[in-house]
C-alpha cells in the first residue's frame, strides 16, 4: 500500500514540508527527519525511501516483522515516542527556527484534551475515575500534549 501511495523511489528529502518520524533501533529511539535527510541526500540510511521509512516505522512488535534500512533493523517508533510532537518540537528548534514560526500536528493514536485551552477541568474525580488506568499508560503522551499546548497554544493540533 506503502508503495501505492508513495512510489518506490520517492525520499524523504522529498518532502515539501519538515517531517520528523521515529523508528526504534537496538532499543534506543531514531528520529527520520527530513532536515537531516536533505543535509545528507546521498546517504541512504539518513535519506531513505517514503516507503522503508513507513515500514521501518510501523513494524509493530507481534504484528509485522522489524523492517531493515542498510545494515540497520528498526522496529516500531511508538516503543519511545507515543506522541512525537515534543521531539519534532525539539528539532525544530535545533534548526533555528523562531518558536513564533512552530506549528505542529500531531498524527497518530492516543487520546486527545477536549479542550486544550483549559486541562484543569479535566481533572475532577469523576474525570480520573473513568480514566486513571489510560491516563496511567499514557503518561508520556498527556505530558507531551500539556507542554505542545502551552508552548504552542492554537499552533497546536492532535
């Protein structure tokens, strides 16, 4: 499908806008970006294909097999970033890039503040009845989306 959509050949370098997509190799997180994929368009671990970074990315444990890039195996980007927005958030700003000029969207699974602009109603008792055992799991995730939303406000999106 992979394939169907993105060609064989197309690269990351490609991109007509800033992508940051993890993968997890040897237990450590790794971070596709399309900044370091332009800065080294020649290398092709760093500039791989659309279609190895997806499955490098997806290659969830149990469900599909780890994916090699060059003489790197990847498995799921999910195993240390459940919510990527603070890490692509990070490099943007290793890239100099004026905080006024930062705007995120975050794709992917997880939950969502039904309104953003004002957590703390969220948290009532009934709130953490229905919830705690979520909000226990994804820990990383809410605390991502609370520091994206201060720090981005409406720039923000999940």
């Amino acid at each position: 499908m992979f394939e169907k959509y993105f060609g064989k050949k197309t690269r990351l370098s490609h991109s007509l806008t800033e992508l940051v997509i993890s993968a997890t190799n040897n237990n450590c997180s790794h971070l596709f970006t399309r900044y370091n994929a332009c800065k080294n368009s020649m290398n092709n671990e760093v500039n791989s294909t659309f279609v190895n970074i997806l499955m490098a990315t997806t290659a969830i444990p149990t469900f599909y097999l780890p994916h090699k890039i060059s003489n790197k195996t990847f498995i799921d980007g999910g195993i240390y970033f459940n919510n990527l927005a603070s890490a692509a958030y990070d490099e943007a700003i290793r890239y100099n890039v004026p905080k006024e000029k930062i705007s995120v969207i975050s794709l992917g699974t997880g939950c969502y503040l039904p309104d953003p602009s004002n957590p703390d109603q969220y948290s009532n008792l009934l709130f953490w009845t229905q919830n705690q055992p979520k909000m226990m799991i994804s820990t990383q995730e809410f605390e991502t989306d609370c520091k994206m939303y201060k720090e981005l406000e409406n720039r923000y999106k999940r």
